[in-house]
C-alpha cells in the first residue's frame, strides 16, 4: 500500500498547526491606525506674569493619528492649534478693578506615548510636544495688540493625558502641558506683567471623534 499521500497529510496538519500560533502572533502585532478630529477649551496660565490661577480661556482644535501595535499600548501624533496665555482678573471685593491679558497662539505638534488598561473606556499617556508660535497678544486696555516683547518661536513642552471613550466614536479627553524651557527672556528689572522669564502652562479639555 502507498502511505506516501497519507503522511503528506499528516505533515501538513502539523505544519498548519504550528503555523496557526504564528499567523495569530502576526496579527496581533499588526499595526493599527485611527484618526480623531479634537475640539474643545483651554485653560491656562504662565509662569512669570505676577498672577496665578487658570483664569485666561482659548479655544483647542485640531487632529490627531493613533498607532497602536495591539490593543493596550501605542503612540500618538497629532496637529492642534491652541489659544495660551494668562489673564489677571479683576477683583472688585478689594476694590482693585485692574485686568489684563496675554494670548499666545501656538501650533501644538504633540508625541505621547499612549495606555490602555481597559482598551474601551480609560486610556492615560505622557509625552513631549514642540509647539510653532503664530501670534502673541496683549490687552492692556480693552482690545488686543501685538506683543510689546519678543516670545521664543517654539515651545517645547511635556504632556500628560487621559481620556474616556463614551462610544465607539465619541471620546473625551484631558491634557495638561508645562513648558520645559522659557518661551522669553527674563527682563532686565520687573515691568507690568513680567516680573522673570515666561512658561506656558496648560490644562485642555476637548472632545474627540474616531473616524
């Protein structure tokens, strides 16, 4: 009897066998991209400026690419455009009626390295983020000028973020930056709204939409 046909089976179950292990490993390590557009707020403040308090409000917007290698950890880039700044408020209560206001608006170019304990609900990630300065503005007196001094041209920051996805689409998503280097130089003696050399700092609340 010719066995030949039967032990090409044979061989062949076992090569699937082995195979099968591989094929699941390869997939698994796949990589995995997903696109989210990001809107939201910004709160924030700088260091320097003689006051204290998130009190200057900008809008967030942007996109943002994650690249995911399996479902618990990965990296994400991303281009968002935001309003920084400070603001000093008024204080009635102590009849001191004073305000003012920096804006500083940045392109954000973010790199985080992203965590997924639970890969559908929470997510945390920490990173580095250079930002490009497009305008700098000042309001002393009720409108915006341009900046009476010269601002760095890039900030470069570290981040931290977490985020909750409500849906399969729908995500919320909280960042907090802190400038790692000054964004100006410390002024010669302290003047109106500087008193050393300037820091962002940052808290961002957007929503986000995977495509």
């Amino acid at each position: 009897m010719n066995r030949s046909p039967q032990l090409r089976d044979v061989m062949v179950a076992v090569l699937l066998s082995c195979a099968t292990p591989g094929f699941g490993q390869s997939e698994e390590q796949a990589l995995h991209f997903s696109a989210r557009p990001i809107l939201g707020f910004c709160t924030s403040q700088v260091h320097g400026d003689q006051v204290s308090g998130f009190d200057k409000f900008g809008w967030t917007a942007g996109a943002v690419l994650d690249i995911r290698r399996g479902a618990f950890k990965g990296i994400q880039g991303g281009l968002i455009w935001t309003q920084k700044g400070s603001r000093r408020p008024p204080n009635p209560k102590n009849l001191d009626y004073t305000t003012w206001r920096y804006q500083f608006t940045y392109f954000d170019i973010p790199l985080l390295r992203v965590w997924n304990p639970n890969p559908t609900v929470w997510w945390f990630a920490a990173g580095i983020q250079t930002s490009i300065l497009i305008k700098a503005e000042e309001d002393f007196y009720g409108t915006y000028d341009v900046l009476s001094f010269d601002l760095n041209p890039f900030d470069v920051s570290g981040i931290l973020a977490a985020g909750y996805e409500v849906t399969d689409h729908l995500g919320l998503e909280v960042r907090v930056g802190q400038s790692l280097l000054p964004i100006s130089p410390q002024p010669e003696q302290p003047v109106q709204g500087r008193i050393d050399y300037m820091m962002n700092m940052t808290i961002q609340w957007m929503a986000t939409w995977r495509l």
